[in-house]
C-alpha cells in the first residue's frame, strides 16, 4: 500500500495553528484517481520543456473536520500539496466566496459538491482521501478569504531538466575513506 505523510500547519480564524501528521492512501484530481506516490510537497521541480501547472485545492479527511489547502498540479503528474491549511468548517456561510487566485470557488467548483462527489457528506471524508479540484493554468495557488482578511499562498518552481545549476562552477569529486583498519591506496 502506498502512503503520503501530509504534514500541514492548520491556521484557525484566530491565528491558532495546528500541525497534524496525517495520512493520505487515495488521491483523486478532478475527479479521477491517481497514485499516491504522485503528491509531495516538494515547490522545487524538475520539468520538461513545454511543462505547466494547473492551480487548485485539495479538501483532506481529518477528524475535526476537513482541511482545505492551495495545491498545483504538474502535467507531468506531480500534485504538490501546500503545507498550509484551513478547516473548512471555518468558512462556513461563506465558502462561496473564498477565491482560488482571483476566482470565487463559487464559479469553480464549491467544497461540498467536491466533497459528495468523492462519497463524503458535509465536511466529512472518507479517511485518508486526498480531492483535489483544479482550475486555471498557474505556477502559483492563492485561496483568500475576504471575510477573514487571510490568505493562503503555494508556489511551485519549475526548472528545466537539461539546465545544469552548477554551470562550470560544478565541483570537482572527491574521493574519501572512511574507518579502516588497514591501510588504503589513495588515488588521488
């Protein structure tokens, strides 16, 4: 069985924050189910050329109710999870209007029909289930709530694969021995 260890600092309306370990075994992105050794929260990706992301939010299981979180989707398959959350619960009366980078989730898709479309009622999920709903092309996710005056922001990098970073400043190996007991020719 594959898992994901989502360890996300959860903010409450009164700035209280949280940070639960919790597991993920399903993932679904619009919808569809995909591996679980696809999600990471890893920003820092390597890309073909031509790559892109896809900005959304992933509503996650959790016993006090679900956690909402900005989440990019790489067309490579990647889905990087942000670290940052809210409960959802804490939106309630006006989830509608929390915006996805601009968008009210209102025009998007809200919470609750994302939620009874993965087999959960209300705020509650089955456990470990990850759903995820995109939206726009972006390389950044930002869900803001007007009503509570915050935001939460995810960005992701995408490097190219045949960049190399180092240049000509690349370092040189090295060749090192570690505890013996008997002498070691050095090549060097």
């Amino acid at each position: 069985m594959s898992l994901f260890l989502l360890k996300p600092h959860v903010a409450g309306p009164e700035g209280n924050i949280t940070t639960p370990d919790i597991v993920v075994d399903r993932v679904f992105v619009d919808g569809a189910a995909v591996p679980v050794s696809r999600v990471t929260h890893e920003c820092w990706q390597q890309a073909e050329s031509g790559a892109s992301a896809r900005a959304g939010y992933a509503i996650m299981a959790l016993g006090g109710g679900a956690l909402i979180l900005p989440v990019l989707v790489l067309s490579a398959g990647p889905v990087v999870v942000a670290r940052k959350a809210w409960r959802l619960n804490n939106l309630d009366g006006h989830v509608g209007s929390v915006t996805l980078n601009g968008t009210a989730l209102a025009d998007i898709e809200l919470p609750a029909a994302v939620i009874e479309a993965g087999g959960g009622v209300e705020d509650a999920l089955p456990r470990g289930y990850l759903l995820v709903k995109t939206a726009a092309e972006a390389t950044d996710a930002t869900l803001a709530d007007p009503k509570l005056g915050r935001a939460l922001t995810h960005r992701v990098i995408l490097q190219p694969v045949d960049e190399d970073r180092w240049g000509d400043a690349r370092p040189r190996p090295r060749y090192s021995v570690g505890p013996t007991q008997k002498d070691v020719q050095h090549f060097i």
